[in-house]
C-alpha cells in the first residue's frame, strides 16, 4: 500500500538513496534538506523536495504543514540527517557540541513532536531513526557524536514505548562502517579541532585511519542502510532495530562483553593511539 513518508537529508547518499528507491516503490515521497537544487534530480521518480533546516523550527513545522496540506496525512517520518564532527572532548567547542546535539538529536526530537499528533490522529504511524552503532560503541575522539547518537537511541527506546498505545511504531536503524563521505568529512573535523593541540599527534592517525577506511572498499555500500530503511517502511510488523553494515555486531557484541578497560586497550591499539 502506497505511503505518505517525509525524509530528511535527502540531498545527498543515503536520504537520497532512500528517497528515490521509496518513491520507485509506490510510495508518495517528500524529501527535506537545506539545498533544494541537489534534490531536483529526484523530480524524475516523483519526489517532491521541500526546503527544511532541522536546526530551525519554523522551518520544520513549515515543511510538515506543506505535507500536510497536500496529502492530508503522514504514514512515515524517516530521520535522516545528521552529521559527524569528532575531536577530542577538550578541543572541540562548545558551540560545535550544541550545534551537533541540535542537528542530530534536537532536530529529530522536534520533527518526532511535529508529526506525532497527526499520526496519533489518523491511529496510525511510523517513526524511523537514523542511529548507528556509534550509539553503542565509542571510539577516541568521537565524544561528542556518541553523545547525540546514544541520546537518538533513548529518545527512540521511550517513544517507542510511548506510542504504542496508539498505533505508532518507532524504529532504529543501526548502521555499523558504511561507504559514504561522512567518514571523510569526520576525519577532515578531526584533523582541523587537534592541530597545534596535545592530541594531534594520535587524532591525525586516526584521522589517516579512518580517510583510508571510507575511501576504500572494506566498508558497505549505502544501499544496506537504503534496504534497511525499505523494510521498515514495508514491514507489516517492523523491527525495533536494523543492524546493518560492515562491523555492525561484532563492534556491539565486544563493547557489551569486554571489560571497559579491554574494550578502552582495544580501542586505542585499533586506532594507533599511545595516549
């Protein structure tokens, strides 16, 4: 049965991936980001792309009222966007933190409160967030992402719980080392927040580290997340969590066995760090 699914950051991998497979499927798409010209291509297979800041709220409720006028309803909210900007705790700023906290946990709460009522209305719905496993596991240097990442997954764990009652169903995908340029802008932020600093020399190997690994091609291709996202748009009965992509169960499995001081040794061996 076709679908009413708002997606945001659908300008580029995998929103815009998800966005344009959702839409070859049947379903009536809106996609949402900051750069509508980088969407125009999806015009194509029917999406309809719409102008949304997830850091603005009269952008928010502006892009769920224009969906709202035209269809009526909203069966989906896929939250998509995010980012990753990683440094030590110390070296990153404060204003950097809150804006991270903003675009991937703020935003996404209040998009969720938007749409909420409507789906609560209609006694039905579906919620699906964008997490990853970086919401179980942490590495040196990601502090701050792993803040907004394990707060998407208490966010979603209580919605869900919440929601149940009406129909609505709250689902996490939980992606583990995915091909993508987040990888490489991460690391970019990495080297920029530990130049002239006392990290910089174990921040700029991992930095090298992770350059390598999201250029190459040990990592998985985006379409596993896209997939993920499908079956829980098309699941009669969807999962509480899609695991997905290269590490994605062993990285979580270690971190839930080993000691913390293992998993700490482990950590800073994988990264080549001596701190």
């Amino acid at each position: 049965m076709s679908k009413i699914i708002l997606i945001t950051g659908a300008s580029s991998g995998i929103g815009f991936d998800a966005a344009q497979t959702l839409a070859r499927q049947g379903h009536r798409v809106y996609a949402a980001a900051r750069r509508l010209e980088m969407m125009e291509p999806l015009k194509a297979d029917g999406v309809v792309p719409i102008r949304m800041d997830v850091t603005d709220s009269e952008s928010m409720a502006s892009g769920v009222k224009a969906v709202l006028d035209a269809e009526g309803r909203i069966d989906v909210l896929v939250n998509n966007a995010g980012y990753g900007y990683f440094g030590a705790i110390e070296n990153v700023t404060m204003e950097e933190a809150r804006r991270q906290v903003e675009v991937n946990v703020f935003g996404l709460a209040e998009l969720c409160k938007l749409v909420l009522p409507v789906m609560r209305a209609q006694g039905c719905g579906r919620i699906i967030n964008t997490s990853s496993i970086a919401g179980k596991a942490v590495i040196p240097f990601g502090g701050w992402y792993h803040v907004s990442k394990y707060s998407v997954e208490a966010l979603s764990d209580a919605l869900r719980m919440e929601m149940r009652p009406f129909g609505v169903e709250v689902v996490l995908i939980e992606p583990g080392g995915i091909k993508t340029d987040w990888g490489i802008i991460a690391a970019k932020h990495l080297a920029e927040s530990s130049k002239d600093t006392a990290y910089e020399k174990e921040a700029l190997c991992e930095a090298e580290l992770m350059h390598k690994g999201y250029s190459g091609n040990y990592l998985s291709a985006p379409r596993v997340v896209t997939r993920a996202i499908s079956r829980a748009v098309n699941s009669q009965s969807p999962r509480a969590r899609y695991r997905i992509g290269r590490g994605a169960f062993i990285m979580i499995l270690m971190h839930t066995v080993l000691p913390a001081r293992w998993w700490d040794g482990l950590m800073r061996r994988f990264m080549h760090i001596k701190i």
